[in-house]
C-alpha cells in the first residue's frame, strides 16, 4: 500500500475514533445515566486538561527517545482498554476520572499523528504542503462516518459507542507499528539542563513571532470551545418556540451541525493554494473573519426563514477551523528545527486544544451566566453570539497589527 494511503487510514481511525462518541456522550449521559449537567459539563474539561500537558510530554519523549509512531501506537491501545470500561462506570465521579485517563491517551496522539505524517511524507520526498491536506480531509471524513454509524445504528444513548470507539482504537494501535519509522531526532543535540528534559521546543517562544502566533492560535483555540460548546444546545433550544418545535433544524441539531464537518473537507482542500499565494498571516486573518461570520450568522439566523444563515454558518467554520488549524501544524512545521519537530505541534497542541479549550470554556460560561442568561433561565443567543462574535473580531483586528510575517512563497515548499 503506497504511502498516501496508509496515511489516510491512520487519518480516518484517528479521528473515527473521536466521532464515535463525542457528540453523542450527552445523549448517553443524560437519557441513559439521568446524571447531572454540572457533572457532565466536568466530562468536557478533561480534553482541556489532558490537552495542557500530554502533547507536550508526548512530543519531548518522542524527540529523545522512542519512534514516534510506537509512541502513538501505544497511547491508541491503551485508549482502547479504557474505552472498553467506560460503560461499567455507574457514578458521575467514577466516568470523569475514566474520561480523564482516556483523554491523557488520546489527546497527544493528534499531534503524534501530524509528526508521523509528516515525517513519512518527507521520507518520500513529498510536498507536505500540497499532499498532507488531502490526506488529513479523511480524519473528518472518518469523523462524519462514526457519527452517521452510531445515530443510524440506535446507538446515541447506548453504551455500544465506547465499545465500536474501543476496537476502532484497538486497530488503529496495532495498526501504528507497522508505519514507517519516525525515530527520535533530537537525541544527538547537545545535553543542556533545557535539551535533557526535552524542553527545546519552548524556546519558539523567545522568538517574538512565534510566541505571538502561538497566543493568538490560543485564542483562536478558544473560539473553537465556543462553538463546539454552545452550537448543539442553541438549535435544541428553538424547541420551547411553538412556530419552530417541529422544524427539521431542531428535531435533528446534529445532522445540522453535522455540515460544519463535511464543509470542512472541501476547505482542507484549499489550503495549500492559499497558503502559497497569501502566506500564514494573511490565512490566519481569513480565519478570524471566518469565525466572526460563524458567530454573526448564528446570532441572525433560526430554524426558519433563517435557516440559511445556520447552514452558511456551517458552512464558514470549515475555512475558520481548517484555515487555523490545519494551516497553523504546517506552519508549526516550517518554523521549527527537526530535532524538535513533535515537541513543536505538542505546544502548537497545549495552546489551541488546552490552554485555548480550557480558557473558552471556562469563561464563556462565567460571561452567559452573568450578562447573557434572562430572568426566566433561558438563555439571550442572540446577544451570545454577538459577544463571540465581538471576541473574534477583537482578535483578528490585535492579530493584523502584531503579527509581521513577510511571505515567501518558497518558505511552503517541501517543509
């Protein structure tokens, strides 16, 4: 099996694995467990958590001492075995602790999944630039397709989900040790207090350019936790309005929702063509508008006659996640020496799905609780989305000032 599609196996499992039961662990949580919404809300902040560490370690151990894709590989299995316990938890502290212990596995292996990727694309002296995105777009295909399995199978608020996740991670684990080799190229640097400990890739920070790109990729991180937080429960909560109760948008939110991800493989498609022809700064900026448009069309639009602006809402967040995530691994990539390069996506990963997550998630709540929750406990949306979408647009106007990137196009080519 040639290279490119190895790579897209790994890419539909890993991310196969994750659609499963992300979206549908609510469904379980509370029809199937009748646990609490505090409770559940402490689930969510475990992939922030995990997120402000594991990527980190994971890339120092894999930059001084084990292959990148036996690492990755072992993370997957071990996943796998608390995946399967997952369905004997019988108390809501029991399932954060287990949840907790499966993001620690699975959190790193996002990144470990970019470095293996690149890696073996360069080994064939491949353009990551130009080939990695095509084979990236079948994580979120991989993503799509575990949705559609576990809604279509009746199996939202059933157990079964973490044991179809299980084996999913299971295969992908196994699967791991026979890609090609990623052996740790920081081992031979020299042996400084900051080189033993593997914390070289924190020294991106010391330059002004790159410590500025990975705050705002944080923020931007945040505003992912927004969306992903609020958009479901926004479009459950047009049921309590008797003229859009029984509208398709808000009997089947996910299948709604559900358009950002297909959106999102047409715009990973993109990125090579405007990352050559506009460079990071200018790719970064479109996504921050992007973000800006997400917010502002949920805030204008409803399950009726504003039903376009919901769906164009989806729509826009394959440009502002692909056009900052995706974009930001490869920039990440550009900018950094070899010896480092999994140490380099594991910050690139603490900052947008650990200190960003986190961050959004935490004080999105404390601002609705305090300025955007009416007398009667519902929630004012649309003066929500108008303050998220405030927030993006703050960002990108800080980002377009302080941010100097001069773009070479030759910068991109064979990173």
């Amino acid at each position: 099996m040639a290279i490119k599609q190895r790579l897209i196996l790994l890419n539909f499992l890993q991310f196969f694995i994750w659609g499963t039961w992300l979206l549908t662990i609510a469904a379980y949580w509370f029809q199937t467990k009748h646990w609490s919404g505090t409770d559940f809300g402490a689930i969510f902040s475990t992939m922030g958590i995990a997120s402000l560490f594991m990527p980190a370690i994971a890339g120092i151990i894999a930059d001084r001492w084990i292959n990148a894709e036996k690492l990755y590989g072992i993370f997957h299995i071990l996943s796998a075995g608390i995946l399967f316990t997952v369905p004997s938890m019988n108390n809501p502290t029991a399932m954060f602790w287990i949840m907790m212990a499966d993001m620690i596995c699975y959190m790193p292996t996002i990144a470990l999944g970019i470095t293996v990727s690149y890696s073996a694309l360069k080994s064939e002296g491949k353009d990551i630039v130009k080939d990695y995105p095509p084979i990236r777009v079948w994580g979120t295909v991989g993503f799509i397709v575990a949705l559609w399995i576990i809604s279509l199978a009746g199996l939202e608020t059933s157990s079964g989900q973490f044991y179809i996740a299980a084996t999913a991670s299971l295969i992908l684990g196994l699967y791991a040790f026979t890609l090609p080799k990623c052996p740790p190229l920081g081992k031979t640097q020299k042996n400084s207090l900051i080189s033993a400990f593997g914390l070289d890739a924190f020294r991106l920070f010391k330059k002004t350019k790159m410590a500025l790109f990975f705050i705002f990729a944080m923020l931007l991180g945040a505003a992912l936790q927004l969306t992903n937080a609020y958009g479901d429960t926004f479009l459950h909560d047009f049921a309590n309005i008797p003229e859009f109760k029984n509208l398709i948008a808000v009997k089947y939110p996910a299948i709604i929702m559900s358009i950002s991800q297909i959106s999102e493989t047409l715009f990973i498609l993109t990125i090579p063509f405007f990352l050559r022809k506009f460079g990071i700064k200018k790719v970064m900026l479109f996504s921050m508008i992007a973000w800006v448009l997400r917010f502002g069309l949920f805030a204008y639009g409803d399950p009726g006659s504003g039903l376009w602006m919901i769906i164009a809402s989806c729509i826009i967040y394959g440009m502002a996640f692909d056009f900052f995530n995706i974009s930001g691994s490869l920039y990440v990539e550009s900018q950094s020496d070899p010896g480092i390069r999994a140490s380099a996506q594991g910050v690139f990963m603490v900052m947008t799905n650990g200190f960003g997550a986190f961050f959004g998630s935490r004080i999105s709540g404390i601002v609705i609780d305090n300025f955007f929750t009416l007398n009667d406990g519902r929630f004012d949306w649309k003066g929500i989305w108008l303050a998220f979408a405030g927030y993006a647009l703050v960002v990108a106007i800080l980002f377009a000032i302080f941010f100097h990137h001069k773009h070479d196009p030759k910068s991109f080519v064979k990173i």
